[in-house]
C-alpha cells in the first residue's frame, strides 16, 4: 500500500500528464482497446433491434438471453452458464386510453403499467378525477373518488439537479397512486408519466398493489396537459381504458453468468451486474442493454490485454430487475447454496451517457479506500468516487455484507427515455459508451490489484 500511496501522490502532483508508472500505463491501454473497439455497442444494436421489449417472460428475453451467450463466448469467458430460476410474472399485449368529450374520442398516448389486470372485454368509462399527490385523495374522500378515473397529474420538478433526485420526487404517484386510488373506491387510475420531458412517449414502470388491483396506465406529458386542459373547462369529459394482461404465476427464467477465473484468489468474486430484462413498449438501450454490454466488454478487455485478474471476474446479467426484481433474489440464494465468498459488486443501470463517478454502499473505511483511485481514472471523466447508491440487481448481496459499486453517468437525459419507446439505439452515443466500458474496467482492474483492505 505504501507504494500506492506514492503513486497517488504523483499523480495529485502532476497536472500535465499521466505519470510514467505501469497502472496508469495499463489503464491507458484499457482505454484504448475500449475506444477502437464497436464490440459492445454492435452487440447493443442487436439486442435492441432483434430483442427489443425484452419483459421476462417473453420469448424477446429468451433470445436476448442467446445473444449474449453468444456474445460471451467470443470474449474470452472461461465459464458460461445460465441460472434458472421460478418467478411469478406479468405480460401485457395491448393497452388504450381514449378522451371523450363534446361528442368526439381521442387516442391519448397511453402504456399500461405493470401490473396492471385487465380491463373488462370492452373496457372501463368513467368520469376522471385529477389530482396532484396521494394526500389529495385523504381530502376529498370515497364520495368524491368512487366509480371514477383518478387522474395523477403532478408535473415532475425541474429544480432537481440530479434528475434521479427528480424521479425520486415524482415517481408515488406511478408505484402508489393505484393502489391507493382503489382504496377509495377508484375503478381505475392514470398517471402522468415520470420525466421531465414534454413529448408523446408514454413512460412505463412498476406499481405496487397490496389490496385491490385496478387498472392503471401511464399517459404521455403532453397528453396529461391535455386531459388536465380539457377537464378545466369540461369536467364531465371521460375516458376509456382498454388494457389486455395477464398475470403468469409461475415461469422459469435465467441469469445469464460469463466468469474469468482469479489466478490468485479464484474463489474470490467480484460481480459486474446489469440488467437485460426491458418493458414491454422499449428497446431498453440505455436501460439496461448499455449496462449490459458494458459490463460485459469488461471481459473482453481484460482477456486482449492478458491482465491477470487475481479474483475471479464474474459478469451476471440479471433478469427482471424491471417487475419483481426476482433475479437479484434468485442469484443471492445461488450464491448462499454454494456458498460462494463475493469480494465486491459493481451494477451500471444509469445509461451510457458520459461518465462521471462511482459510488460505494460499504463501510466508511471501504468508501475511503476505493476513493483512493479517483485520480487514476480522473483524466478519463470519473469526478468523485464517494458514497452511496448501490444497486437493484445487487442490492440483495447487501444482505451478505458484500460492498455494492454503481457507474454513475451525467443523469440529465437519462428520463427523457426510461421506459419508454424512445430508449432506442439511436440515443446511444459510440464514445460514451466506450468511455463507460474504460472506466468500468479500469476501477475494476484497481481494486482486484490492491484490494479495499
Ligand atoms: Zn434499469
């Protein structure tokens, strides 16, 4: 550690250029094997154009699943292997959301959200109450509510920085407006979508039903200023709700894991996690297909550049982070089976926008350690490593006092797209994501050297 610390000390004092030393060298060469290399952004583009609405379940999971093993295969992986596990699950082949006033109907931009049940054959029309927060509903009680639509219509803050502090602050209305619209008697509930930006795209996501399960969809910005107009000055104007869905109680599904043995300490494991499970209505490049492959091209780099990874490396690629969150479980029972010791995890779930820290859900003493490296990778647009978020998918591996790493990236656009259909490969950028993969590799390549001890 003493000959780090040196190391740190040079690299703090100079301010011109990389030092001279071999890991600075070394990360150099990560870095240039990830810029000159498409391999991860030619096999994002196929899971995004021949696997697009990869919900688990669907046979688009499956095959996503394939493309990755046969992405594994050719990156240099020792092992490969999928784990099967039962989980319940949800699918949704049509949903409808039309305005009804003054004697005319419009088609509102509108995706269910999971999991929503089904409408009646025919649907559900009903009167529509607006509100802006949960609370609203305690005021104007079941008299005001029962046999109605409830309409969530608070706008998401702008004032947020962070944009994930922006969808923190708006996302009750999608993952508890329904369940508690049904409370009061509601026949069925929409909300505004969760983002920030004002177009059509309807924008997906999980809500939580402990009681009754009504009907609930999301509805595009610009259509929620719609219905909110036109209930002003029409608040008898209605709407109709069509939603096909089913709920499956019992499927088998998989984690797909690709390894790179540890020459030193082989039963050591440190977990690259992403998920490639997506919504229904989206090619999922940035949620999650990006972290996906980014993870992934981990491997490939480390076998081009023969680095002798002491631990081993595992690459889990998660299913259902986007529902139930089965995966996570399921791989943590896994590991408890075997009893597998896991040295750290490292998830990406924030899109390949452009880089700019890690974050560490550890102990203070480890948040400190692996802080350490921030000036190694510095010149590649890492700005902090500090404390914080973990992970979904690795979240569970909290329970085993495993330390969790997040890659976080400039969030700003990153809700623009979030499930939605406008999460599509286009969006991605080649040097982002390639600049994502260099940092990845780089902090991995660090902590597998000299440890967070
Ligand atoms: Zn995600």
């Amino acid at each position: 550690m003493k000959f780090l610390y040196a190391l740190m000390m040079l690299l703090l004092t100079d301010t011109v250029a990389l030092p001279q030393n071999a890991d600075s060298l070394l990360i150099r060469k990560i870095f240039d094997q990830a810029l000159t290399s498409r391999n991860a952004y030619d096999h994002l583009e196929q899971l995004c154009t021949q696997a697009p609405g990869r919900l688990f379940g669907s046979p688009n999971s499956l095959l996503a699943l394939d493309l990755m093993k046969a992405a594994f295969e050719q990156m240099g992986a020792d092992t490969i292997y999928l784990q099967p596990f039962h989980t319940p699950a949800w699918k949704c082949d049509s949903s409808s959301v039309y305005l009804i006033n003054a004697g005319k109907q419009l088609s509102l931009h509108a995706d269910a959200l999971g999991p929503s049940p089904s409408t009646p054959a025919g649907g559900i029309e009903a009167e529509v109450i607006e509100v802006q927060s949960l609370d609203e509903l305690e005021t104007l009680g079941r008299k005001a509510i029962e046999g109605k639509i409830v309409f969530f219509n608070r706008k998401w803050d702008p004032t947020f920085i962070r944009t994930f502090e922006g969808y923190g602050d708006a996302v009750d209305q999608r993952a508890h407006g329904p369940e508690k619209a049904a409370a009061y008697g509601a026949i069925a509930a929409v909300v505004r979508s969760v983002t920030n930006s004002q177009d059509h795209f309807p924008h997906t996501g999980s809500t939580r039903f402990a009681g009754k399960k009504i009907p609930a969809l999301a509805i595009s910005t610009l259509d929620a200023d719609l219905l909110s107009a036109t209930l002003s000055n029409s608040p008898k104007a209605r709407l109709r709700l069509n939603v096909a869905s089913e709920d499956l109680p019992d499927i088998l599904t998989y984690n797909l894991i690709a390894e790179r043995k540890g020459r030193e300490k082989p039963e050591e494991i440190i977990v690259l996690g992403s998920h490639i499970d997506t919504w229904f209505n989206t090619a999922g490049a940035h949620d999650d297909g990006a972290g996906v492959v980014m993870t992934s091209d981990v491997l490939r780099i480390f076998s081009a550049l023969h680095i002798p990874n002491k631990r081993s490396l595992r690459i889990v690629v998660y299913m259902d982070e986007e529902l139930y969150q089965s995966g996570g479980r399921a791989y943590l029972e896994a590991v408890k089976a075997k009893g597998e010791k896991h040295y750290l995890a490292l998830e990406s779930d924030g899109g390949a926008f452009t880089p700019r820290m890690f974050t560490v859900d550890a102990s203070p003493e480890i948040v400190e350690k692996i802080a350490r490296f921030q000036p190694f990778v510095g010149p590649y647009g890492i700005e902090t490593i500090k404390a914080g978020w973990g992970g979904v998918d690795i979240g569970p591996l909290k329970t085993i006092q495993v330390p969790l790493m997040s890659y976080g990236t400039d969030s700003q656009r990153y809700f623009d797209l979030h499930h939605s259909a406008n999460d599509s490969f286009d969006k991605i950028n080649l040097r982002e994501l390639q600049l994502g993969i260099g940092c990845i590799s780089s902090v991995i390549y660090l902590i597998d050297k000299y440890g967070y001890e």
